[in-house]
C-alpha cells in the first residue's frame, strides 16, 4: 500500500505503521461497496489511502473531537487562507532563538484555547501539533489544550501541496451536487444510521491501554471499558445490517496472557493478532514490537 497523501498531522494510534495488516485483511468484495465509514478518523491515514485511490463512492468521516474536524473543513473550504496563516506562523517561528519559540509557543498555545475563528483555530492546531511534545492532542478538565513545547529542532509543519490535492479531494461531488465526503463531529454511536449492507467500516477507536498509565485520552472524555463495550455493540449492529467491518485495537494480552476482554466481546468474530510497532507511549520500554488486534465480521 503506497501512501501518496501523508497524514497532516501526527496523531496518536495513526495507522501509517498498520496499513500493510489492514490491506491484507480487506473485505475480498471491496470493490462492489459504494460506502467508506470511519467513526474515530484522526489523522485519517486509511481514509486519505482509499480516498487518493477513489475507492468509494462515498465516505463518511467522523470524530469527536471538535478541532479537528474543524481542520477538515477548513482544509476543503478556506485552503488559501489556511496556507497564508500556517506560513506565517511557520517564518515566525523559525525566525526565533530557541528560547523565544518555546514563548512564541506558549503564546498560541493560549489563544488556542480562547475563541478564534476557524481559519485561525486550524492553522494553530496545525502549529501546535508539529512543535508540542510528540504531537499529542491532549485536554484538560476544562477542555484546554495542555501538552507542553516540543523542542523539535526542525518541524516539519505542513506540505502544501498535500493541503492543495486533499482540498481537491474533499470538494469532490457526487451527481446530485452533494459533497463526496461527508464530515462529522459526533460520538460514535450517532452513525449508525449511515450503516448498511453497502458499507465498509473501520473503526480505530482510543486503545486500551496496555502499559499501565498508557496512552488512551484524546480528550476532555476518555474512553474506557465501558465506551469499549457500546462500541462492540455498533459493532453487532454494523454486523446485522449486512456491512463490512473492521476495528483495530491493542492486545492486552501483550501484557497480560489471561486477559480475555476482547476476545470476550468479539467472541463471534474473525480476531488477529498482528505484529506492530506503537509510536505514542508513556513507557520508552513499551516502543517495541507488540501485536495489535484486527477483528473482522468476514
Ligand atoms: C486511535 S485514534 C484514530 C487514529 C486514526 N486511525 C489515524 O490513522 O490517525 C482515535 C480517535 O477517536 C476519537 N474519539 C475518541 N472518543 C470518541 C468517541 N466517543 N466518538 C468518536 N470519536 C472518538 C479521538 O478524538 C481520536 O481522534
């Protein structure tokens, strides 16, 4: 699987690492469904694959978190002006010493979390996300976001002609003049009603953790075993509709060989364990290689 258009952002659980699994385990019918639904798109790397290689028909992307699907429309509506603002954040802060970019930082790491326009808010989610420490989205209680300066020597911000060709991508219409690609912000379970027997459906949702402590919190809400419940119920629901589904997630048994969560839940599904090497952890010991699960309804 060669990916053309690189995920614009670093985002925690991005799936670049995976794609080879995933492309393995496709449905063998992919090419007779018209539909592509992804709930927790993030970076959107699967997304970004089917959608530079048109794929579907159509394709529903969804996430809860705010300010990132923010970025996806201003990236298809405003991509002129969402260039001119990132570059000018770029020269301003490469023309600063090293101690001034970690002020220069702080200082839109502030107005941020104030009220901005759209434009603005994504241009700085963009900043924010190549120079904070390791590209993290995290928020706190009141829903600010957190995540300390980065000391990156040479950030690589954004590629513009990736924002010209995705902006490209995301404007395609259908015959009836309606976007392609549609763009929502909702939890999860609200897309049931995009499901049917001509969808596929990734679902990456936040991992489990499996280094105590580890990673899993996007947001002001974190998902846990409960959110990791109601999804398998999507899940038996996507499945009774007639789709086909994916969904990746961690393997606790990496670090606990009798812990039988998952394999519980999806009792009644295809689950592998693949190899993988996870990017975003609290535990340096924890970068290795792991398995990872995909767990198919085919
Ligand atoms: C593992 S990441 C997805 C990574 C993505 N596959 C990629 O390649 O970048 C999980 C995403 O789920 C989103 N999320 C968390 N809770 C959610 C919920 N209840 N409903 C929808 N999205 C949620 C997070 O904001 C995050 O972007």
């Amino acid at each position: 699987m060669e990916l053309k258009l690189k995920p614009f952002l670093k985002w925690a659980g991005g799936k670049t690492q995976l794609l080879v699994e995933i492309e393995k385990n496709l449905p063998s019918n992919i090419e007779e469904l018209n539909r592509y639904v992804e709930p927790f798109v993030g970076a959107g790397a699967l997304f970004l694959f089917f959608l530079e290689n048109n794929m579907f028909e159509e394709y529903i992307i969804n996430d809860i978190n705010t300010k990132l699907i923010n970025l996806y429309k201003v990236i298809r509506d405003n991509k002129q002006e969402f260039i001119i603002c990132i570059s000018e954040l770029r020269e301003k802060y490469l023309n600063k010493s090293e101690v001034e970019r970690e002020k220069f930082f702080y200082s839109i790491r502030n107005a941020f979390n104030k009220e901005c326009d759209n434009i603005t808010q994504a241009a700085y989610m963009v900043f924010l996300n190549k120079t904070c420490f390791n590209g993290l989205f995290r928020e706190n209680s009141k829903g600010e976001f957190n995540v300390p300066f980065g000391r990156y020597k040479n950030p690589s911000f954004i590629d513009e002609e990736l924002i010209e060709t995705l902006s490209d991508l995301l404007n395609q219409k259908d015959k009836y003049g309606n976007f392609k690609v549609k763009i929502l912000n909702q939890p999860f379970q609200e897309m049931r009603e995009y499901i049917d027997m001509d969808s596929f459906i990734y679902c990456d949702p936040p991992y489990r953790p499996v280094t105590i402590g580890g990673f899993n919190s996007y947001n002001k809400s974190s998902f846990n075993d409960d959110s990791q419940k109601a999804l398998a119920e999507f899940y038996k629901f996507a499945d009774k509709k007639g789709s086909k589904i994916m969904l990746s997630n961690s393997d606790p048994k990496n670090l606990d060989l009798e812990d039988e969560f998952f394999d519980d839940l999806y009792r009644d599904f295809n689950i592998q364990r693949v190899l993988a090497k996870r990017r975003i952890n609290s535990n340096a010991k924890g970068r290795g290689e792991i398995t990872e699960l995909l767990i198919t309804n085919y």
